[in-house]
C-alpha cells in the first residue's frame, strides 16, 4: 500500500494558509511525490483616507498588486493622481492588454473557437471595433478579392473625398457638388441623402472642447464605461509570422476591409505571438491558410475603464477607511434612496449618498438618511436629504396601483409588498375590509380592487389626505370610505354603526402598538339587539417582539388584551426588523366570548 511522504501528512493535518499558493507538482517514476510552493502576502488596501503609508503605496502611476482576477481599482495605471476632492476621473483605470485584429466576418467563429483564452471580465465585451476601420455593406462590393490598389483608392476617393497622398481633403460644398456631377446609374454606391455632406456637424464645439481636454475618442459618450485604443501594432510583417505560418508563407496585402479587435485574457498582456499558447496559433493558422488576405495580426491595446464603470460597492470600497463596513443596501420608495447609515459612515455621509446617486441614475433622483428613530403617533421618518433633488414626493407602483407619497409627512414601507399581497391573496370577492390603521392605503386601496368593501381609516391628517388622493387616481373611491379617527374610536363607531355593511376582514398594521388596541374589540356586538344576525370578524395584527421564542410572547401579548385564552390564533413571522427583533403577524377569527362580553 502507498503511503504518503511526511510532508503531505503535515499539510493534511496543518493546511497552509492562503497566502501560499501551491504552484507545481509533480510525480516521478519512483511514486515519490516533490512540490514548490511561493508566499505571497495580501495586499494593503489603499484609501482616499487612509494613513500616510498607504498614500505612499498608491503615489506610484501604477498600483502593483497580486489582486485576484478581473478588473479593479487596485489594478492598473491611474490617469489622475489629485485625492483632495471626489472626482470621478480619480477612478478611470487603463489596462494593458494584447489583441487579435481579425476580419469583422470571421470575428464571431473565431471568438467562439478562443472563448477560454478571451478576456472575460464583467461589463466588457471581447469583442471591440477598430475606429475609423468599419465600411458599410453596400461598399463591400468593390473590394471583392481584388487586390488591385487602384481599386481602394478610388473607393477611398469616393467615401472620403480623397486618398492616401492627395493632399488636403476637398471642402464639403464641392465634394458634394462633385458627387452630384459625377453621379450615375453605373457609378458609385448610391448617396440618398448629399445635402447633408455640406451642413456643418453640430457638435463641432463639442468636438473642439474635447480635443482640448485630449479625451476625443470616437464613440465616447455620457454613459461609456470603457474604451478600447489600439497603441501599438506587431506582427503585421512577414518576419514575425514565418515561424508560426510555415516557409510557404506569401506575401499579402494587408487589410481591405472591416476589422475587429478579439480582446485576449489579461495573462497574455504584452506577449509576442510566439508566446501564445499552441491552441491559439494552432486556430489562428487554421483560418490563415483558408485566407488569400493578412487574416489577424497582434496589436497591443489600452484599455480604459471609467467611473461609469465601476459598481458603488467598489467605488466605496476605495473612498472608506480601511476595515469600515461598505453601505451596500438601501430601501427605494419611488425615486429616492432611504439609507440607514451607521454612526461611523456619518462623516462620509455626503460621499456615501453621491456614489449611491450616481449609481442608480435615472431611478434614483434623490437619497436621504433616517437620522432617528420612529418616534411619533404618526410613524413619520426623521430624513436628512444628502443628494440630489430636496423633494421627498414620489409616486409608488405596488399591485398594479399607483400611489403619491411623502416621505416627511407620512409612513410608507416598500420591504413589506411581499407581505402586503400575501394578505390581499387572504380576502374574496364577498369580503367587507376594515383597515383600522390605513396609511396612505397600500393595503385599503389594493383590497378595494378585488373585495365588495373597504373601511379605511388612520389619525395622520396627511395620510388621509394622500388617501383620498390615491383612490381618485386609482378610480377607487366608490369602494372605500375614508375616516380620520383614533383607532379605539374608529373601532367602536365602525361596529355600532347600523349602516356599516358586515365586516369579515379587520387588517391593523401598526406593529408598535396594535396589540393595545384589541381590547377596543371587546362587547362590540354587546349593545346589538339580539336576534341580529352577526359575522365574526377575522383579525389581522401585526406586532414586534424581542423575546427569545417571539411567537409565543406575540400571542400572550393578543391574549391578555382580548381577556381570553382558549382560542385559536395562527402566527407567522414577517421579517427581522433589527438583530433579535421580529415583526409578526397574528391571524384569528374574533371569539363570540370576546365580542358578546359585557
């Protein structure tokens, strides 16, 4: 039986930390097993605000580092080196890397043939255009296999108003006048719109400011998020693809038509042709030998990725001290950002809040953070308005509905929709629906579409008012009637009143307090006339707790207000508020006892 060398037994029972990395192994004829390995240690992470050290590490034009695979802020050449103040050229990163320059139609199968050796880093397509190189499909008819250079000069003359050595180029106005001159039925390519040729562009002031500012590139727009340059061009010549190609490798002309870059994977960054693997050459000969034309070439390219590019978690990655928590998650209501930002992300608040503005544009317009605690009768957020637009007045579409909201002077909760249609999947068509605690009616409105009636009430002034103005515009209102009471109040005049329709569904989501209100319930058919027909409501109220078996607390607490014990209450957990604090809702059919009682 083998057994293993002493060494891998260590390893086995003592496993090496990540920082080494098991380069080789190998196994000779005599079963003895050898191994290498290297230590690398992880690196510092620099930031905008870390110590002079760190600073220090980062002034270098590039931040060399083994960082793990794909792109990074950590990774490549810095083009500004200004920290003072956030500006978004401080993260346009440029990478070095190697390309396959290949005919447009041969780009596709190619890439499907060298799909392991591309570069696959997220966000950014292997594939890239060469500026300035694409020819339209109506064109292509003259350049056929002709390797006439007669034939492209004309054509050159004819799509550019001139060739290589004439000069300088001939003015709009008489290229054009010339095009129309010269224009017949055997002629060029058709030009349907030569009026055009003439105009002067717009965007020529634009243009100038870039040239200015040195970032004209072509299809460089607003949102670019990355750019593709060719810098430097090898292997064009016959020297440096006879040894790949073979001795019987002629002579050809170099391209004549539309040409794309293959963006080959980040470990063959500067390397020579030679260096490639065989499963690259052994393709690209393949379609070399299929060609009369130069069918690839290597370039080496630049490739630059913008603050468009990067997402905001590694944005404020870099913008955070060293070891601070990255706010990655925040509650959207319409088109603002609700954070709840930690004490320690306060001094940042303002940074935080742009990179989350920047981030999420065109949906977010505005962020703010909840700087206390809910503490009023109105369930109204303290918000503090970091970025962009000041207005806490949003429009929500939930269930098909559409409803006005503002964060300052009502309560609104997006994280509890999933709740909220679970309990509209509860009601029927012949239910009469009594919301005690209605809000703004996420849950009034969205009933009012599928059950017979709805009851809606809530203390909030504001709330009642943005009430009544969701169920007009949800063409609502002929199914809801709207109260602006106390909740005991509501409760007692709503079941005593001989015109209110028979309610089978009572909803009280006011988690803080709605457990106190039950008892509002109790001998509410008490002062009824007795040979009245009555239908027992089923109850919805929701609630917090903090207890280590929370369900159970929940229910003491529903059964110590309603004064009664033996009747059934179904429990479910709706969602963790906060470390150890649940939200639930409790579900049960009022017990005669509790609504006869005296």
């Amino acid at each position: 039986m083998y057994v293993l060398p002493r060494q891998i037994q260590l390893m086995a029972l003592y496993p090496l930390p990540s920082a080494i990395i098991l380069n080789k192994i190998i196994v000779s004829s005599t079963s003895s097993l050898h191994f290498t390995y290297s230590f690398f240690p992880k690196p510092l992470t620099p930031s905008l605000f870390s110590t002079t050290t760190a600073a220090a590490a980062t002034s270098s034009s590039t931040l060399f580092q083994p960082h793990s695979y794909g792109p990074s802020l950590y990774k490549g050449h810095k083009v500004h080196q200004n920290t003072d103040n956030f500006d978004e050229d401080n993260f346009t990163r440029v990478f070095d890397i190697t390309a396959l320059r290949v005919p447009s139609e041969h780009c596709f199968s190619l890439e499907s043939k060298l799909r392991g050796h591309l570069l696959n880093w997220p966000r950014i397509r292997n594939i890239a255009r060469v500026p300035g190189d694409d020819i339209d499909d109506e064109l292509k008819e003259f350049i056929g296999n002709n390797n006439d250079t007669e034939t492209l000069t004309a054509l050159e003359r004819r799509i550019y108003g001139k060739a290589e050595g004439d000069g300088e180029k001939m003015c709009s106005v008489l290229y054009r006048d010339k095009l129309a001159r010269t224009f017949n039925s055997t002629g060029y390519v058709k030009f349907q719109n030569l009026a055009k040729l003439s105009r002067p562009k717009k965007s020529k002031k634009k243009r100038e400011e870039k040239e200015e500012s040195g970032r004209q590139r072509k299809g460089l727009g607003r949102n670019e998020m990355a750019l593709v340059e060719v810098v430097e061009e090898e292997g064009s010549g016959d020297e440096d693809l006879s040894g790949l190609l073979g001795d019987d490798f002629i002579r050809r002309r170099k391209w004549s038509g539309s040409t794309r870059l293959l963006l080959l994977d980040e470990r063959y960054a500067n390397k020579r042709i030679e260096e490639l693997p065989e499963a690259i050459k052994a393709v690209l000969k393949e379609h070399n030998e299929e060609s009369t034309r130069l069918s690839f070439e290597i370039v080496r390219c630049k490739l630059t990725l913008f603050y468009n590019y990067w997402q905001m978690n590694e944005v404020l990655e870099v913008l955070l001290p060293q070891g601070m928590i990255v706010p990655s998650a925040f509650e959207t209501v319409g088109h603002i950002a609700h954070l709840n930002l930690r004490d320690e992300h306060l001094p940042y608040k303002k940074l935080i809040a742009k990179v989350v503005l920047d981030k999420n544009k065109p949906k977010i317009q505005t962020v703010a953070n909840k700087i206390d605690a809910i503490h009023n009768d109105y369930r109204t957020m303290q918000l503090e308005v970091l970025a962009g637009n000041h207005s806490l007045v949003t429009t929500v579409v939930e269930n098909g509905l559409y409803f006005d909201v503002d964060l300052a002077t009502v309560y609104w909760n997006s994280r509890l929709a999933t709740e909220r249609q679970r309990l509209l999947s509860c009601f029927t068509h012949d239910d009469v629906v009594c919301d005690v605690f209605a809000g703004i009616g996420p849950i009034a409105i969205s009933a009012a579409k599928k059950v017979k009636y709805v009851y809606a009430n809530d203390l909030n002034p504001s709330a009642v008012e943005y009430l009544e103005r969701n169920c007009v515009r949800n063409k609502l209102e002929r199914k809801i009637e709207i109260f602006n009471m106390d909740g005991r109040r509501f409760i007692d005049s709503i079941f005593a009143s001989e015109k209110t329709r028979a309610i089978t569904q009572v909803v009280m989501n006011l988690p803080n307090d709605a457990a106190e209100f039950l008892d509002s319930f109790r001998g509410i058919f008490g002062k009824r006339n007795k040979g009245t027909r009555f239908t027992l409501p089923r109850i919805h109220v929701y609630g917090f707790s903090k207890a280590q078996d929370p369900e159970f607390d929940f229910h003491e607490q529903i059964r110590i207000a309603l004064s009664e014990v033996a009747f059934e209450v179904e429990m479910r957990k709706v969602r963790l508020v906060a470390p150890g604090k649940w939200m639930l809702c409790a579900s049960f059919v009022l017990p005669e006892t509790v609504a006869f009682s005296k």
